[in-house]
C-alpha cells in the first residue's frame, strides 16, 4: 500500500513595526482571506489527514487582526475617497493593486480598473473607491466568497462602488480573518489536521529541505550559492 504524507506550510514574516507593534504591508491579512481559510475549510470539508505548519510569526498577525487591529493598507482602504489627499491617492494608486495578476483579471470589474491604472489614466473619486473596494475584494478565496455572500454581490457589480458597499466588504473580511485561527484549532481537535510549528520567524520549508525549489517560482533565479539539501 502507498501512504503519503501531505504537509501544507503556511508563512508570513513579521511586518509589525518594532516601534508600535502594528504591521506595516497587509500580506498577512490578504492571504488569510485567500489561501489560508481556503486550505482549511477544504481540510474541514473533506476530512482526508493532513499536516498544516504555521509560523508563529504568521500566528501572532492573525491574532492581531482577530483583535480588531489594522495595517497601513487597510487605513487608505477604510478613508473616504473624497476625503485622500494627494499623497494617499498616489500611494493608493501605487500599490493598490498587488498580488498575482490572475486574481485581477478573475473579474472584469478588478480588470478593467487594473487596466486604466496601468494605461496611466485619470483617477476621479468613484474610480479610487473602486480601487480600495478592489484592493481587497479581489484576495478574497472561494471559502470566503462561499460564506460572505456580499462577496459575490459587490464582484458581480464590479464597479461604482459606495462608501457603504467598501464598509460592507470590509466588515465581511473582518469575519472571514478572525475564522481562520478557530478552524485550524478545530482542525486540530477533531484530528483532521495534525499542527506543527516552525522557528518563530520566517523560515521557508522547501528551501529547508532543498534550496533549489526556489526555482520552481523563480526559474530565472540568479546562481551564486552552491545549493543544499537536507539530508
């Protein structure tokens, strides 16, 4: 008989600035509206065993975020468009869209606005509250979007969002983030998922075990070191 052994490696380093304890990129809470309660609820849902490995560093994030605390992306997220100054509106309009293109050209409304933004056109107001709605709209996985059925709505709309459709969505977000750390607890005691940790910070395992699985996402990954394996 053949048994396999499937890890599932979940990760973040700290983003928390040392001064004030609050992180400073909003990864940690996008991926937790995407792969991570994803993993999780197909982990509940079909209930085949499966190690998860959390990174305490990652784990102490979420459990910020559970907390009701926030990040400088969710801040210009959460102001009023008509409110940005000039230099929130230029910061919304440089990193605001972030993360792998397919998420964005998943939904026309997501596509169209990473489009005008790399065409270099204009932004008025409703065109920069379609872009903090889509900033994080388009992370959400399809758990979330399963679960929040506001998800679905605002996604099919695609555009011309409100103030109230932004507050709606993010207080959605806010309920799928705080599942994330009771799932996998409940993973743990119903024995469908067997939890390890790793060193506090930001240790990635498949570099661990092989340096040169890096190239599997970066084939183009300049030489220099000689590469290693565990043994």
């Amino acid at each position: 008989m053949t048994r396999a052994a499937i890890l599932w490696h979940h990760h973040q380093p700290d983003y928390r600035d040392p001064a004030t304890g609050r992180p400073m990129m909003p990864w940690t809470r996008l991926h937790a509206l995407r792969g991570y309660r994803d993993v999780g609820v197909a982990l509940l849902e079909s209930g085949v065993p499966m190690t998860v490995n959390l990174v305490p560093s990652l784990l102490d994030q979420l459990d910020w975020y559970a907390g009701g605390g926030g990040d400088s992306h969710l801040d210009l997220t959460r102001r009023p468009a008509a409110d940005l100054n000039e230099h929130e509106r230029a910061e919304i309009l440089r990193t605001f869209i972030a993360g792998h293109p397919a998420m964005f050209g998943a939904w026309p409304g997501a596509r169209r606005i990473k489009e005008r933004r790399e065409r270099g056109e204009p932004f008025g107001v409703n065109d920069l509250r379609d872009l903090q709605v889509w900033s994080t709209l388009a992370w959400v996985g399809w758990s979330g979007a399963r679960d929040e059925r506001v998800i679905q709505e605002l996604r099919k709309k695609g555009a011309g969002f409100t103030e109230a459709d932004k507050d709606v969505m993010l207080a959605a977000c806010e309920r799928l983030v705080r599942s994330v750390m009771p799932l996998y607890r409940d993973l743990a005691q119903m024995g469908v998922a067997e939890i390890s940790a790793s060193p506090y910070y930001h240790p990635i395992l498949p570099l661990l075990i092989d340096t040169e699985n890096a190239r599997r996402c970066l084939p183009d990954l300049p030489g220099g070191h000689p590469p290693g394996q565990a043994p």
